[in-house]
C-alpha cells in the first residue's frame, strides 16, 4: 500500500455537491492519502468536474467511470483500486472534518499493536452540516471495542456511523452483486466482518452530513422491490449464518422477510425450506410472509412503489 488512507467517493449525478465533499479532502491536516472517485454512470458534467480537479489538486486523486451499476458495485471496484491501508466512504453529499483523518489515525494507534490484527478498523459518528448536532447514537463507552453484530443485534445501537476499515479485509469481503439490482445492505458485509473482527468505536463525529431528498434513504420500499436478491441474501443470512445474535423477536421479523423476498425472486415454500433447513419457525412464519408478499404486490400495482419511509432521515 502507497498510502495511509484511500478516500472513496461513489457518485452519481452529483457534479452540484461534489465541490463540497472534495473541498473537506483538501483541508485534511493529515496528508499521507488518495482520494478514489467512481462515476456510476453520472449524465452531468460530473467527469468535466473532476478532470479540473485532477489539474489543481495538491492530492492524488483517481477517476473511474462505470455503467450504472448501483453504489455497491462501485464500491467493490473502489477497493480493488485502492492503495490506502485504510479505505473511507465518503458519500458525495456529505464532509469530512478537518481532522478527520488525524484523529482516525490516532485512535488506531492507541489500540497495543499486538491486538491490532483483530480489529477492522475505526468507526465514529456523524453530525449536521453546522456542526450542532449529532444524528446518530452514541457508542455505549468511549472507545467501545465491539463487532457490528454485537453492536446491533445485543446493544441495540444502530444508526448512521462512518468509518475507515482496512482496505485487505474489504477485499475479503465485497459486496454481493445480482444482475440488473442496483442496490443492497450495508450491513451485509459488516455482518460477515463480524464473526471474524471488531472495531474500535468512538463518541466523535467523524463525517458531516447532509440526507439528500433523492437519496437512497428516501423511499426504501422502491430500493427493496427493486433489488430483492440482495435482499432475500441479506435475511437469509440474517436467519443462517447470524443466528446466535438475534432475539426471538428479531428472528421471526427476519424470517417472515426472508419468505417475503424469497416470493418476489420466484422461490416458493420447497425450495425456501432447503435454503433454511426446513426450520420450523420459518413453516410457522409462512402465512404472514405470504401477507407480507401480497401487500407489496398491492402497492407495486396500485401505488406504483411510491411509498415513503415512516421515518424520514433528519439533516
């Protein structure tokens, strides 16, 4: 690796924000990193923006254009270039902090070298544009060692968080990809990492942030109808190789979302017992995956999957 960090971008049509993002690279008082854009296919004057910036920036600064093939796609040819040792998602719409990077670096430092091999990575918060607030929850302790699926699944903490992983371990563990699904779960990568690694986690903003209306948190339900694969891969897995870490509340809810998708990809009850081991939770759980595949067949129809998040992401 040439580097400390590789600071990835995936983008899309974004040639309004990026400025922002790339200004907040710029200003990082640490300065042993790359930063790797991949156009998803953007249509607006995305490449001519880069090309400039290419010209006048003090830091090595690496485009790469794609078909659109969805965030995940372009993350997974991110890694595959990057010479950082750490890779960091930088969304296109969102900033990093001055010191960033610095206070990464230091943290994985404060971890005694002897443990180091066990640990993913650094992972911190997130905060509003103007620096007031903290959209996100807090880590239990500061640092918290922890594997994302202790995190969640035991503690209960979830959220947006932002982190710098090692660039091997992504390389381990890309993401899935299923022909014409642009989209899947984050946390279907940071579930795999986690039987293998854990991170230190700290109480400190480490991306500002900006939830865009046209975001790919703005309608889940559209991403979900379109992707069900990845979908279907993600709650299989949730019921399979995670199991230890859900309730039994988390691990009906799963189940009847893997029959749910399971049904959108055209798999019917025979082959969804062989890919769970005929568990008798998921023979009970049939009905309501049933009600749950018919709903989205009624919104598909009827609403045209134009349905909105419950809960909309606060800037």
């Amino acid at each position: 690796m040439r580097y400390t960090f590789t600071i990835f971008i995936p983008t899309y049509n974004r040639a309004h924000l990026l400025p922002r993002a790339l200004a907040s690279i710029q200003a990082q008082t640490f300065r042993d990193f790359e930063t790797v854009i991949v156009d998803d296919g953007s249509t607006d004057n995305t490449e001519a923006l880069i090309r400039d910036w290419q010209a006048r920036a003090d830091f090595e600064l690496v485009y790469l254009k794609q078909p659109n093939q969805g965030k995940y796609a372009a993350q997974n040819a991110g890694v595959a270039v990057a010479r950082g040792w750490f890779f960091l998602l930088l969304d296109s719409d969102d900033r990093l902090l001055p010191d960033t990077l610095e206070r990464i670096l230091r943290h994985w430092e404060s971890i005694p070298a002897a443990e180091r091999p066990r640990y993913a990575g650094v992972e911190g918060l997130v905060e509003s544009m103007d620096g007031q607030r903290v959209l996100t929850t807090p880590y239990p302790s500061n640092p918290c060692d922890i594997s994302y699926l202790d995190l969640y699944y035991r503690l209960g903490i979830g959220g947006d968080k932002k982190h710098a992983i090692r660039t091997e371990i992504l390389r381990r563990f890309p993401y899935p990809l299923f022909p014409s699904e642009l989209n899947s779960r984050d946390s279907i990568t940071w579930n795999r990492i986690a039987h293998e690694y854990i991170f230190r986690c700290v109480n400190e903003s480490v991306q500002q942030v900006e939830y865009q209306p046209d975001g790919l948190t703005s309608n889940r339900f559209r991403i979900r109808m379109t992707s069900p694969r990845g979908f279907q891969l993600f709650f299989r897995e949730e019921i399979t190789l995670h199991r230890a870490w859900l309730s039994r509340k988390q691990l009906r809810r799963s189940t009847i979302e893997f029959i749910r998708f399971s049904l959108h990809i055209g798999l019917g009850p025979w082959r969804q017992g062989k890919q769970v081991g005929y568990d008798p939770l998921w023979l009970l759980s049939l009905p309501m995956g049933y009600i749950r595949w018919w709903v989205d067949l009624y919104r598909l129809r009827f609403k045209g999957g134009n349905i909105r998040n419950r809960a909309v992401m606060h800037n």
